[in-house]
C-alpha cells in the first residue's frame, strides 16, 4: 500500500470511529479521570520511519501498563533469561491485570510479567543504587525508544501511590513468597513511576516500530533493546498483553499488543510497523475500545496477522 493510501485510510478509520462513544474513562487513579474521553490519535510508524498520524496525535498521556514490556526488556538484559524465568512465569493468567487470585492459589509466582504482580517484581529486578539510579535507567531506556527524553507525571504518580492498595497487597503477598526481597516500597515506587512515564501517541508509535525493527529506532538508529531478547517481549505481548482478552486479541488482531488504562494501545507487526491509539474510553478489561476497534479493521485490511498467509 502506497504511503498517501495509508494516510488516507488512518483518515477514514478516525473519522468512523470518532463516533464510538462507549466505555469510561478509569477512574481508579483519581488523577485519570481528567482524561477527555473525545482525545482520539492514531500514528503508524513504519520501520523506515516514515510516519503517519491522525486526531490527537501529540497530547501527553501516561504509559501505564504499556510500560511493562519494556521494563521487562531492560530486566531481562540486566538478569538473564533463566532469572526471570525463575521469579515470572510465561502463561497467560486469564484473570484481569490488577489479579492477586492466581498468585495466592496456585503457584505462589506471578504468572507473567504482563499482570500487574509479575511487573512489580520485573520492576524490583531492575539494577541500580536506589531509586534516582534505578528511574534513571529505565528513563534513558525508554529514550532511546521514543527517541526524545521523556519524564514522570508527577502528578499521576503521586496519585496512583496514594490509592494502590491493591497493588501494595500484591506486592506484599510476593513478598511473603519470596518473589521479591525486602526493598518492597522501592518495588513499588518504581513500578507507579514506568507506568507514570508520559508520551505521546506518536513517541508511542515510534516505541512500537522500534520493536518491529528488532530493537534499534528507525530515526535516531540508536538500539533500545538487545535483538535476542526482543523475540521474548513480542512473544509475551502477543500471548498475555492483554490479559484476559489476549485470545480474543489474538484472534481478531493477529499481532503482539499492549494496552494501558490511560488509554493508549500499542501493537507491533514485526519488520513493518509500530501501530498506536490513543482514547481514554476503555472496555472492562481496560483496553481503549475505539483503539480495539481500530487495530481490529487496520488487521484485516492491512493483513497485519502474523498468520496471514503472505505476510513473510
Ligand atoms: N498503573 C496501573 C495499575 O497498576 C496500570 C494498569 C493498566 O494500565 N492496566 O493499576
């Protein structure tokens, strides 16, 4: 598809689903409940970097759960595989992403690094003297994936410590497990900061098309991940990054997808493009719905599975 036919079509696709008004914006962390829920962005980033992009495409919002992917990245380079395989597992939890069901009753570790447990212990993973050395590294990591600094939302921040207590609940069960040591509140304090960390659609995109491009950015050319291990990011996005509706995703999308209850979703299509929404009207699940929607219709009629027959 020619690149004025692809503009075209993101065109159409915003147009129609601007109209899509069901969902509600979280309101769990009080600070994102100020979300316009009319904010609607798409942006594909291709991995030549040529870059499209419709609506709201360079308003700020928080990386939330998408933060999780790439934090696990930087554990695994900082870890090793055999590590973190033997603190978080691989499989798919089939509960929501804020669960603390499955740690109790089942294996006493969190099942993947996609749910909310296996990303604060990803989070207590990550190496460094403190807190400032520790935010540092994942703030320049994610860097060298937008391709600009980015920082905190303070404000989103302090307000997600003040009402997680579901997280600290979690935390303190693995904690309890030994899936984590004793640093429990920095575990904490990290994981509320990554999901802090604010972008925007179009940095989004561009994180995305990083992936697709084996882990070097397609403007800057600076790697952001090491290629072995963005095989094992993709892999866990494709089979857990969207929780309990990861088959549905599956099935209907076809390509490795992380959404955030900020409302941003991301997908990537391995050696072509880095896809992302914006729109803070979210489903049950937490995923942005006219983001679903989007993805769902640019799948089909872009090809983008990665079992569509010709897409290798
Ligand atoms: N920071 C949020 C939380 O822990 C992230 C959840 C999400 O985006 N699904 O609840």
């Amino acid at each position: 598809m020619r690149s004025t036919q692809v503009q075209q079509l993101l065109e159409e696709l915003h147009a129609k689903y601007a109209d899509l008004r069901d969902g509600k914006v979280a309101d769990y962390i009080p600070e994102l409940s100020k979300a316009d829920p009319d904010a609607f962005g798409v942006v594909i980033a291709t991995v030549e970097g040529e870059i499209h992009e419709v609506g709201v495409s360079r308003a700020e919002f928080t990386l939330q759960s998408m933060s999780k992917p790439f934090v696990y990245g930087l554990a695994l380079e900082d870890r090793g595989r055999e590590f973190l395989l033997s603190r978080v597992g691989v499989e798919p939890t089939g509960e929501a992403f804020n669960s603390i069901i499955e740690l109790e009753e089942k294996t006493h570790r969190p099942y993947n690094p996609m749910v909310n447990s296996g990303a604060i212990a990803v989070a207590s993973m990550i190496r460094g003297e403190g807190m400032s050395a520790r935010i540092s590294r994942i703030l320049d990591m994610f860097r060298r994936y937008t391709g600009r600094p980015v920082g905190v939302n303070a404000a989103v921040f302090a307000s997600e410590r003040e009402t997680a207590h579901r997280n600290r609940a979690i935390a303190h069960l693995m904690r309890h497990f030994n899936v984590i040591g004793p640093e429990i509140d920095l575990a904490l304090d990290l994981y509320f900061q990554q999901c802090s960390v604010s972008v925007t659609c179009h940095d989004l995109a561009l994180m995305a098309a990083t992936l697709a491009k084996g882990g070097v950015h397609p403007l800057t050319g600076e790697r952001a991940l090491r290629a072995d291990l963005v095989r094992d990011v993709l892999t866990l996005m494709f089979t857990c990054g969207m929780y309990d509706s990861a088959g549905d995703w599956a099935y209907s999308v076809g390509i490795p997808g992380k959404s955030g209850v900020s409302g941003g979703i991301f997908g990537v299509v391995p050696g072509r493009m880095g896809i992302a929404v914006y729109s803070p009207l979210l489903d049950p699940h937490g995923h942005s719905i006219r983001g679903e929607a989007v993805f769902r219709e640019l799948s089909t009629r872009l090809g983008l599975s990665v079992f569509h027959a010709g897409a290798h």
